[in-house]
C-alpha cells in the first residue's frame, strides 16, 4: 500500500473496489505465479467491510466484519494450467461468499 502522510490521495487495496460490493474476477497472474512455483493456496473471504468502510468514506464506522478461512487447496488438485488454476480459485472463493451470505441468513 502507497500513502503518504498529508496526501488526500490514498492508494490502496481499496481502490479496486467495485462499487456493487460483488466479487472481481481474479487476475491471470496468480495463475502464473502458481504453475510456476506450486504451493498450498489458502482461500480467505472477508465480510462486512463494506459496511464498516464504505466507500467514498474516510473513516470507518463501528460495525462486524467477518473472516472466514477456508481449507487450503494442495497444488495437485488445482492443477498446472495458468486458466484452470484461476477458475479453481474464483470457484472456491464464490463458494465462501455464498457461505457467507447463508450464514447472515
């Protein structure tokens, strides 16, 4: 993360944020990066930080937010295609959104 004290502009994790709050396709890097160098991937879904920090907001505001931490995937189930790798990992990241949303239910 780039910021500098005294800048109005911050740049950050946050300026990628979409402004549905829906999950981004990740991208094909992390494909690349893990044909090359294989290793446990664990996926992590945070919740509710929409709510604390919305955005257009400078501060956040008291509230919950959730992680939840999934089992990691070994190399030999996602695979040594850059695009399979990819759509493994956005499949298991959807699949703890969903969780996520069902247990706010």
């Amino acid at each position: 993360m780039c910021q500098r004290w005294g800048n109005k502009s911050r740049r950050g994790d946050r300026r990628n944020q979409r402004p549905t709050g829906k999950l981004q396709q990740l991208r094909p890097g992390i494909g690349l990066v893990l044909a090359a160098q294989p290793v446990p991937v664990v996926p992590v879904w945070i919740d509710g930080t929409r709510e604390v920090m919305a955005p257009g907001r400078w501060f956040p505001r008291p509230g919950k937010v959730r992680l939840i931490i999934s089992d990691p995937i070994a190399p030999d189930t996602y695979g040594n295609d850059q695009r399979e790798i990819v759509a493994t990992l956005q499949s298991r990241l959807e699949e703890l959104g969903k969780q996520s949303v069902e247990a706010k239910d």
